[in-house]
C-alpha cells in the first residue's frame, strides 16, 4: 500500500489484515484496502470484529448491517474515494457476488498469485478443486486451476509438487502453455534425474522459443533494483560485505514469508 493522507483518527490498536501481513490504522487505509483488494474485502472481512474496530478505535458510528452495506459505508465516511469511483466499486462488487463459489476461489486465488501470495493462493485453488466437484464445473477450469496451483508451488520452489499439478492439468487438456511451464521446472531442476523426468515428460513438443522466453525472464530478474544494489555492496570491505550478507538473508526470509 503506497502513502495515504489521513485526516481522520489514528487507531491505538490497529486493525491486522491477515492475507497481506498489514494493519490498517486508519479509515483511508481501510477504504484504500476495500477499493483496491475487493477479493478479499468481499469475503466475509464485515463482520463484527470491523465493526467493533470502527466504533471503538477509530471512534465511527458505523451499525450492524449487511457486509456491503458496512463497506459501502465506509468508502462514503472516509471521503478518500469520489462518487463515481465508487460506482466503480459497486459495480466490480456485484460482479464478484455473482460468481459461483468455485469460480470466486479460484478468482480471488488468482489475484493473490498476481500478489505473490502463493501460499495463500494456493489454498484458494485447492478449495475451489474441490468445489469445482460440487458444482459439476467443466473440465477446462480444472485444469485452470491445476495450472495455477502449479504455479504457486513453482513459486514456493516445491518443483516436484508443481510438476505433479501441471501432469495433472496436461491430462485433463493437453495445454502449450502447460508444457512450457514443464520445461522451464526442468531449467530449474539441479536433480539430474528429476530433470530427465521433466524432459522425458515433453518428449519432442519443446519449443525452440522456449529458450529465449526462460532467457529473457531470467536476465529480467538478475537486472533487477535490488540485486544490482546487492553486487554494489558485496563490493565493499569484508567485514561490511558480511554485515550484509546477514542482512540480507534475514531480509530474504522475511519476504518468503509474507509469499506464503
């Protein structure tokens, strides 16, 4: 969440928001997270413990009421959003109500992905699995959300489980896009017999274009901010490049752990 003017009271006890690891402090702060992340304000967030926040800590005469009611209510109090814009939020709210609840696990487990919560994400594909069963869905959003799920575990650096929910997809729609995934599972593979059963897996469907796609990404990723400001440092003095180091792994697990 970026910078946030405030012109309203600031929380003594804030309010904790488990799925982005944050705690709202104020009634902007609320109103931005509502707007912004309607995947997740939209599920079961208006409930008692919010109201309980609002009238005791932030001091607004905000009453029981449906869900929508209650985050209606507080885009309009916090005066951060203007009329139309929450039209907007109106809109996106009613088309969100209207998915089936397979389809909402699965849209809101793909806004966490896009989040990089792949933890959490993950739990929200394997949910919307199993209520795919329910609701007798098609089997192209299987093999949707199997993909995804891969995803997530690629992400989470479990390549044998990735590798599993992509095989698993492939069975159910013999997807391109699938067995690219695959193959890139096998550049990251340092296991020679894990990656022999990658590659063995695509047989003779690898595309030549593959190569540059896993190249490009890669050379995105190491030309990034934060490394190269890592290279700079790691050039300094021994004891200072060691300093850094513990810094550094300390800062890394710490981002892993908010992914989860």
């Amino acid at each position: 969440m970026g910078l946030i003017l405030c012109e309203t009271r600031i929380a003594d006890n804030p309010y904790y928001i488990p799925e982005l690891g944050i705690r709202i402090h104020t009634l902007e702060e609320l109103a931005y997270f509502i707007f912004n992340y309607p995947y997740l304000s939209l599920d079961n967030f208006a409930g008692d413990r919010l109201v309980q926040f609002l009238n005791e800590e932030l001091k607004l005469p905000v009453k029981d009421g449906t869900e929508d009611e209650i985050l209606l209510n507080i885009l309009y109090l916090s005066d951060y959003y203007s009329y139309d814009e929450i039209d907007l939020y109106k809109n996106k709210a009613a088309e969100i109500r209207s998915l089936k609840k397979h389809e909402f696990l699965y849209a809101k487990g793909d806004f966490l992905l896009s989040i990089e919560k792949y933890g959490k994400a993950e739990l929200c594909f394997r949910n919307a699995l199993k209520e795919s069963e329910y609701y007798n869905a098609e089997d192209t959003f299987k093999s949707r959300v199997l993909k995804k799920r891969g995803c997530c575990f690629a992400n989470m650096f479990d390549f044998e489980s990735a590798f599993q929910s992509f095989k698993d997809a492939l069975a159910i729609t013999d997807d391109i896009e699938t067995l690219k995934y695959i193959y890139f599972l096998s550049k990251f593979e340092s296991n020679i017999q894990k990656k022999t059963e990658y590659l063995e897996y695509l047989d003779d469907r690898v595309n030549a274009e593959w190569d540059k796609e896993f190249e490009e990404t890669v050379s995105e990723s190491v030309n990034c901010e934060k490394i190269k400001a890592t290279e700079k440092k790691l050039n300094t003095d021994s004891v200072k490049r060691h300093k850094f180091l513990e810094f550094m792994i300390t800062d890394l697990k710490s981002d892993y752990r908010t992914k989860l």
